[in-house]
C-alpha cells in the first residue's frame, strides 16, 4: 500500500529536477485514488513568472487530468509549506488534504493567512521536513 511518505519522496525527486534546473526546489505532485495525477516542480525562472510555483502548476495538472475544477477528492503533497498565494489556489479548489514538508517561516501561509485553505482541507505538516530543509539550504547556499 502506498502512503504519505511514498508520496512525498515523489514530491521530492521533483523538487529535485527544479534544483537541477536553477530553479528554488520545490516539488509537488496530487494523488487521487492511490494514484499520482499531477507532477510539478517551480518554473518561474524558466517560463519568468512570479507564479509558476509547483502547487499552481499541480493544482493545473491535476484539474486538467479529471476534468474539473475541485480537488477535493485529492491529496496535494508539497516539499515546503505553501505561500499564501498558494494556499489560496489549494482553497478555491479544494483540495482535500495537503501535506507538506518543511515549514517557510518567512513566506508560508501560516504566518501570514493561516485561516487561507478550505475550511474541510485536512493539513498533514513536516512529512520529511529535513530531507526538504536540506535540499532548500544547500541550494540557497550555492547560489551564495
């Protein structure tokens, strides 16, 4: 049986392929019925767009793959904790869990909008944090 951590491994190894290509490493994919759906990573340098974070190129991905719009039948497994930008796309499709990895002190939702997700989105925090923490300091690191 696939679970949590199988998942986030998945969200890592794509967190992976953005630190390979410059960009902040940040992986995210969407599982629906034991089923990954959607697979991502940042792109805002390559495609120059603020926006282009993993969770919105998911939440994309995933809304196409089912043909709609609500995830609300999905988990959303994100390698750092989303922005507030992100937390608001993850409730106007709401996602029905979210799990994330390392916590963003500076950026993440729960400091600036924490009442931002769907009020029925189930929040699973800290799932492989370090491996996520690392990968986050080592890249921010080398471009010092």
């Amino acid at each position: 049986m696939l679970d949590d951590t199988y998942f986030m491994k998945q969200a890592l190894q794509e967190a992976r392929k953005a630190y390979a290509q410059g960009e902040v490493p940040v992986g995210a994919v969407v599982v629906c019925k034991e089923q990954i759906i959607a697979r991502a990573h940042n792109l805002t340098e390559m495609l120059h767009d603020v926006t282009a974070h993993a969770e919105m190129q998911a939440i994309t991905a995933a809304a196409e793959a089912l043909g709609g719009k609500y995830l609300n039948a999905c988990t959303l497994y994100v390698t750092v904790e989303p922005c507030v930008m992100c937390a608001g796309a993850i409730a106007w499709a709401q996602v029905g869990r979210l799990v994330f990895g390392a916590s963003d002190e500076k950026r993440g939702y729960q400091r600036y909008a924490s009442q931002a997700l769907h009020p029925k989105t189930e929040v699973v925090s800290h799932l492989l944090a370090e491996e996520a923490t690392l990968l986050m300091k080592s890249f921010f690191q080398a471009r010092r």
